[in-house]
C-alpha cells in the first residue's frame, strides 16, 4: 500500500475532525505547507470534488527519503483522479515558491504544517495566510519539557523545536477560530477564519 494511503502522521481524532470541519465548508481548494508523506493532503483530497486544485510546498524530510517519494506519488495519483494538483519541492519561505502559489491563488482552505520554528511559521502565515478563507496550524498542543526538546535534537537529524504554541494563542484571539485537540502533549490543530 502506498505511504500517502495509510500515513497520515496525524493523531486519527484531530485529522478524522479537520477533514470533517473542511467538508462542512465544502472547500474547493486546498493549500497544504509541509506534507510529509501526502497523508493529511490525500485525506483532505476525498472530501473534495474532482477538478478541485489542491498545492503542496513540502521539503524532502532529512533520514526520510522515502517520504519524498510518497508525496510526489500521491500528488500524481490525484493529477490522474482529474485533481489540478501541483507540487512545489522547495522552503516555503522561498520568494520563487511564494510567487508561484499565489498565482494558483486563492485557496479555500490552507494547512500550515511545515518547519514549526517561530521564524517559519511567522513567515508562512505572511505568505501564505492571505491566500486563504481558512487558515489552519499543527502542533498547537506541542508541551514537552525542554530537557526532552534538547535531548530530540541531540539524537535525530533535523529535529528542532516547536514554536508554533506561543504562535497560536498570540494569533488566535483575532479571530473566530476552533481548537482541535485530543493528545494530551503533542499534535493538534488550530483552525481560523480570515
């Protein structure tokens, strides 16, 4: 089975209720910022009608080749599904990338899930969250001590912190928005409407 099937990497409560919350805004049109594998893209894909245009920015993951193989696969299993889809391999704080997403511009809907450092995510909701009706972020419930953090980042290739937390609860308030949180130290997702 391919990895884009069954690898969503997403706690199953929080994406079955993101993928639920954007069918009942019958979205058209999809952003996603960090797709990993295409898991969450290929879930959010089966609530949307064909010929819907669904862009992914992601950068091949360090220790994960194979991850990169999984999304583009998955990107033209929706191209020959009759999606208009389009993969953007690259940082998403790229001025070429941004440029070229906002000519697929606007988006119902868009997933900022890529680098969670303070710096990338700020960037990305620059860049990208004027694209969108629907902004949603990852990782809002990231609470792991600090120890922990250093230790990941000792041990795996690529690890860094996760700033997107603090991120969230400065942004949201300025918006009619919903939490969406299960796992009680990590994951979750926060979703506003522009």
């Amino acid at each position: 089975m391919k990895s884009y099937l069954n690898n969503p990497l997403q706690f199953p409560q929080e994406i079955t209720e993101f993928v639920r919350l954007m069918k009942e805004n019958q979205i058209r049109s999809y952003l996603e910022i960090g797709s990993m594998y295409g898991g969450s893209l290929w879930m959010v894909s089966r609530i949307m009608p064909k010929g819907s245009r669904i862009v992914s920015v992601d950068l091949p993951t360090p220790g994960k080749p194979h991850a990169a193989q999984s999304l583009q696969e998955c990107m033209q299993h929706l191209l020959r599904e009759g999606f208009d889809a389009h993969l953007f391999v690259g940082d998403s704080t790229n001025a070429d990338i941004v440029k070229k997403v906002k000519a697929l511009s606007p988006f119902d809907a868009g997933l900022i899930d890529g680098n969670h450092t303070l710096s990338y995510v700020s960037r990305d909701w620059e860049n990208y969250g004027p694209l969108c009706k629907i902004v949603a972020f990852h990782d809002i419930n990231y609470h792991r001590p600090q120890e922990e953090i250093t230790a990941r980042m000792k041990q795996f290739q690529g690890f860094y912190a996760i700033d997107v937390p603090p991120f969230w609860d400065k942004l949201k308030n300025g918006y009619r928005h919903v939490e969406i949180k299960y796992d009680k130290r990590d994951n979750g997702f926060g979703v506003l409407w522009r």
